[in-house]
C-alpha cells in the first residue's frame, strides 16, 4: 500500500518533470459540459432550465462534502473509511438529542458536528500514535461507530424534524438550495485552505515527502491530525444534511456514502499515494459523477447501471490518465520521483 | 500507507525472526479461540456440542476463502475489494443457473472457477499493466461487478438450490468420515496457498515485491505476471466462495458479499492474521485461524446473548489489538536495536 512501483518495462519513455499544471481540471471540466450537453439534448427532461438543473444537486451533495472532507485526509498519503460510519453517528446523535433530550436543532446541529470531529480526531490520534497505517485504523473504528450508531439508533429511530430544518435538505434561497450555497462556499473554503494557507501547504508536503517535511521542522503529527478532524467533521455535517433530505435518520444512513465519494475525489485527479491534486478537481468530479448519475436515471436507467457507470468511468479515466498524462513506466517513475524539484518555495513554509 | 517516520524503512529481517513472529501470532490465536471456547463452554454447555463446533468451523469457511485470496494481494502491496461483488456474482450467477436450467455441480464449480479467474485478470491486468493502484482499480471493479450482479439476477434471487449442491455446502464426505465437504476444500486450498507462497518461485517473487517492488524488479522477478497471477487467484478464491456460500445457506441475492461487505471484512481477518498491510509479509495460517477465531467468537457471543449490533465493535476491537500490538513491538524492537 506505499507507492505503486509494479511495472517491469522494456522500454524507458522519455520523463516529462511535471504534469502540466490544471490539464486534467480542464479535462475534468470539458466532460462536465459534453456530459451536460449530451444529457440535455438526448434525455427528455434532464433540462429542465438553470434552476432546474441546480436543484438536481441536492441528490448527490451530501456526497460531495464527503468528498471534500476525503481531499485533504487523501492529499497526506492517508485514507478515512470510518467516514460513512461518523456520518451515521453524527445523523443519529442529533436526533436522540432533539427527540429524547429536548435540545433545539440548533443546539443539537453543533453538537452531532462537534461528535463528528471528536471521531475524527480518535481517528488521527490512532494513526499518528500507534503509527499504523491509516486504512487499518479506519477500519476498525468503522467497525466500532457502525455498532454504537446501531445501538443509538434503536428498532425505532426519531424522525419527522422541523420544516425548518428539513429545508437545509430540501429548500432553497432565491431558487437556489441551501445545500449548493453550503457546497459551493465549503469549496471554495476548502480551496483556500489548501492553496492558500500554511496548514495546507503542509498537507501537501506530508504527502508529498513526510520525512523532508519533518526534517524542514513541520509538526507532521498535529497536520495529520487535522486532516482527519476536518474529515470527520465534514463526514457529520453530510450526515446531518442526509437527514435534513430524508427527514429521518437511519443507523446505515451512511454506508453509500464512502465508495462513491472516494470516487470522486480520485476522479478529480488527487493522488491515492498524497501530495498532489487539486480542491476544483474533486468539485468537478463531484458535478461528473452526481450528473452522469442523474442523467442516466432521468433516462430510466437502473440504479446499477448507473454504478456500472461510475465504476467504468472512474477505471477509463485514470487509464487515460496513466497512459496520456504521467510517465508510466517504473523507471520513468523512479528518474521522476528523484529529478522532481521540490514543490512548495521553502521560505514561504519556513517563514 | 504510511512509511514510518523518521526512520529508514527497516529491512526485511532474516527468514528466522519474522518466522518466528508469525508463529507466535499463530500461536495466540489458537490459544485465544481455545480460550474463548472453553470459556463459553462454561457458561452454558451447549457451546460444546459436537453440532455446534461443526457450525462454527463451516460458518468460517466462506470468509476463510476470501481472506486466502486477499492474503496474497496484502503480501504483494496490494488490496482487493472487489472480492465482495465476485463473490456475490458467482453465488447468484451458479445458485440461478443450478435452479432454472439444473446446471450439474461440477460444471457449475468450473464455470464459477472460470468466472472468477476472468474477474480477478481484469484487476491484476489494469493493477500491474497499467499501473493504477490497487484500491482505485478495485473500486472500480466493485462498482462494476456489483452492476453485472443486477444485471444477470434482474432482481431475481436463489431461495433454494438442488440436492447435490446442499450436500456440497453442507455433507459430509463419506458417512464413515464426517468430514463436512467444505472444510476439506478449505483445508486443500490452504496447504495450497502455503505451498504457493513458502516453497514455490511464485511465492518468493510475491514476498520480494511486497518487500520492495523496485528492487525485486531489479533482481529478476517477472513483477508483472506475477501481481497478475496474485490477482487472479484471489478472484478465483472469492468466487469458489461464493459458490460454497450459495451450496451451504441456499439462497443468493443481488446484494450477496457486498451486503455483508466481505471486502472488508476479508481485510480485516486479514490483519488478525497477522499480514502485515505494508506487505511484505504474511501468513497463511493465520489468516484461517483468524477467519476461525472470528466465528468462534461470533458464536460465543450469540451463545452468551449478547445483542448482534455489538459483533462488528468487538471486531473492530480485534483489528485494534492486533495492529497495535505488533506496531509497539515493532517500536521497541527498533528502540532495542
């Protein structure tokens, strides 16, 4: 589960330093309008004006911010299957404590997010304590949220929030919905943060080399840790959303959650291994798969075609990644691992 | 995933120590099942019972045979989680075809050796030609054999399947020898699996990649052919499972295997093994006692009333305990050195 170095190639292709930059955002972005186009004119009713179309996104954002909380954990090297798991937990937290304890939804809201956080920061301080690898601890704790999320829950788990509240699945702000405001504003907070802030650059770096990034004096405990809070934290504000659309909570609301987002996050170009890939990519893959689901149910699709689909597309694209954009050959990668520059300008990481 | 900081990764010690590391990872495992057992055996003596001990050794087979195949792929650096919908496919595809055309046994056992090899070259081919990581790679398959499920069931499940293949899931041998016929299959493919990795060429070139693909490469290992050949077995092993699944409970549906999420729990008894998820290492042994363990003390718990919702904690405990253990022994033994 380290770096992929399993091809045994005859011929040495000639090494290209650095992906050129944004390309496969911009490829990610010219599907996204041919597949918008395609399902416009070919499927009746999948255009059904501008409003119509954002409204669609309400089907597969909570997805999204699932997979918006997985960029960072992933752009370190790391991996949070526990996700559907907390976002299970936090969804049914917040309603034994709206039901049975007479919080106010706003009260209880905070709380399942801070509950969501706290898993996550158990997730991280397993990871960086034991120095295991993340996959297993993830998988574990999963284990471990998924039985105490079904003992919360119940036979008979609360239902029938507020309309209030069932507005941030459902409603909308001057047509557009709460839940795309939320999506979009947490992208573009998601964005900054990695691109534009220490804490981000120094995701990247553990990522990208963890002992170089220790030795330049970054706390590589406390970055990974982060990531797995903000993860954690994003897992529970998709399970609260979920609820909010469904008006109810269920103990394995979020099981669907996990291989989906990860799709999307590696759709949109973010390197399984850590230390590159971009926040707009995994938001234009986000808007490719949840679309490209959409499309093909409008079309009368089944629900498994449609994740035939999203499988097959996932495999053809980093196909035609491996083969059109990155050296592929095991020597190539071993020349390019060690000719790369180092990427972030030390005296802006060193201050 | 995660090199360990700070240090240079440790070489792989001499045949001798991490032997004798499996053995001992063994060795707790038997002793903790044999705990458990008689443990459970005191509180309420039907625990005991020949019925039930026979029940809790087939019940393990299934799982077993997913986490043979996945052993092989851990070992190499790799994951598989496809072996959940190839699992599922081959019980529903073999469990619909015995009940609608009678299918006989042994074609159904070839078709569904066949079908998992086929499924299993797809993930090695795009794994080592195309070099996608292993988990990108069977994410994707996931989906996709999940899709072929709905697919060829058209929502359509198994609820019974024809004599000889319940005598399959369930007979025993011979009626002098009361050996149930998929524990002797488990056993056989076992000592294979063991003879593959600890005495064969195969074997050798899978522990050198799972050590250092790079310099396995350089010393001469078909790196290539033999992720691939890694990847086909472990398709081949889920989807026998999947047969002996739909021979021994004698129902499949659209969400067999990846309803019970086998990939991860084959994973998980994996690492209760003893496998070391870096790669590298592993044992074959351990993974079957762990698959036995985890039945035992399923059962136990059943026996003891405990509520169902709490297996998967416990599990997730044991994964815990496992990984911990090791990962601080690891730690003293490079504080010693």
């Amino acid at each position: 589960m380290t770096r992929p170095a399993n091809a045994a190639p005859s011929v040495v292709s000639p090494v290209r330093r650095k992906p050129r930059l944004g390309s496969w955002e911009r490829a990610l972005a010219a599907l996204l309008l041919m597949q918008l186009l395609f399902f416009s004119l070919v499927v009746p009713g999948f255009f059904d004006g501008v409003s119509g179309l954002l409204n669609m996104t309400t089907n597969f954002l909570p997805f999204g911010l699932v997979a918006l909380g997985l960029v960072p954990v992933i752009l370190t090297g790391g991996i949070d299957l526990s996700v559907g798991s907390i976002a299970g937990f936090s969804a049914v937290f917040m309603a034994i404590l709206w039901k049975h304890f007479g919080l106010s939804l706003g009260a209880a809201v905070p709380l399942a997010l801070l509950a969501g956080a706290l898993l996550g920061s158990l997730n991280g301080l397993l990871i960086t304590r034991t120095r295991t690898e993340p996959l297993i601890i993830t998988l574990a704790t999963s284990f471990v949220f998924t039985s105490i999320t079904t003992a919360m829950a119940g036979a008979d788990p609360p239902s029938g929030f507020p309309d209030r509240f069932n507005a941030l699945g459902t409603g909308a702000l001057w047509g557009v919905s709460y839940q795309l405001i939320l999506f979009v504003v947490l992208a573009v907070v998601f964005g900054l943060l990695i691109a534009r802030t220490r804490f981000g650059r120094s995701v990247i770096m553990v990522g990208y080399n963890r002992d170089a990034t220790r030795y330049s004096g970054i706390n590589v405990n406390a970055t990974v840790l982060g990531v797995y809070v903000i993860s954690g934290l994003m897992a529970a504000l998709s399970g609260v959303v979920l609820a909010a659309y469904y008006s109810a909570v269920r103990g394995d609301m979020g099981d669907i959650l996990l291989l989906t987002a990860l799709t999307m996050v590696v759709l949109g170009g973010i390197n399984i291994f850590g230390g590159e890939g971009s926040v707009l990519g995994a938001v234009l893959a986000v808007l490719i798969l949840g679309f490209l689901r959409q499309g093909l149910l409008i079309a009368g699709f089944s629900d498994m075609v449609t994740t035939m689909a999203i499988g097959a597309i996932l495999l053809i694209a980093i196909t035609a990644k491996n083969l059109l954009g990155t050296p592929n050959t095991f020597v190539a990668q071993l020349q390019a691992r060690f000719s790369r520059p180092s990427p972030p300008p030390p005296e802006k990481v060193m201050e | 995933m995660l090199p360990i900081p700070g240090s240079p990764r440790v070489p792989a010690a001499s045949g001798h120590q991490w032997r004798t590391l499996l053995e001992s990872r063994e060795l707790i495992l038997i002793a903790a099942t044999v705990v458990v057992i008689l443990l459970a055996g005191l509180i309420n003596h039907d625990f005991l019972s020949g019925s039930n001990l026979r029940f809790m050794l087939l019940n393990s087979v299934v799982l077993a045979l997913v986490a043979l195949g996945q052993t092989l792929v851990i070992i190499a650096k790799g994951i598989d989680l496809s072996v959940a919908p190839v699992l599922g496919l081959a019980a529903i595809v073999s469990g619909l075809l015995a009940t609608r055309q009678g299918l006989p046994l042994w074609s159904a056992v070839l078709l569904v050796l066949a079908l998992g090899a086929v499924l299993g070259l797809i993930n090695g081919a795009l794994v080592s030609s195309i070099n996608i990581p292993p988990i990108i790679v069977t994410l994707g398959t996931y989906s996709l054999y999940s899709g072929l499920i709905f697919l060829y069931s058209n929502g359509d499940q198994v609820n019974s399947v024809p004599d000889s293949y319940a005598h399959f899931g369930n007979g025993a041998l011979a009626s002098w020898f009361p050996l149930p016929i998929p524990i002797l299959v488990l056993l056989v493919i076992m000592l294979a699996v063991w003879l593959l990795l600890g005495h064969l060429p195969f074997g050798r070139n899978i522990l050198a990649i799972g050590n250092n693909p790079a310099a396995a490469h350089h010393a001469g290992v078909p790196v290539k052919a033999t992720l691939t050949s890694a990847y086909v077995i472990t398709g081949t092993l889920a989807a026998l499972a999947g047969l002996i699944y739909v021979c021994y409970t004698g129902s499949a549906t659209a969400t067999t295997g990846t309803g019970d999420h086998f990939e991860l729990q084959s994973i998980a008894t994996v690492l209760i093994g003893g496998t070391a998820v870096a790669g590298g290492r592993g044992s074959v042994f351990g993974t079957v006692l762990g698959s036995t363990f985890l039945s035992v003390v399923v059962t136990s718990l059943v026996f003891l009333h405990v509520p169902a919702i709490w297996y998967s904690a416990g599990e997730g405990l044991m994964i815990l305990l496992a990984v911990t253990s090791s990962s601080l022994r690891r730690q003293d033994t490079r504080r010693a050195a």
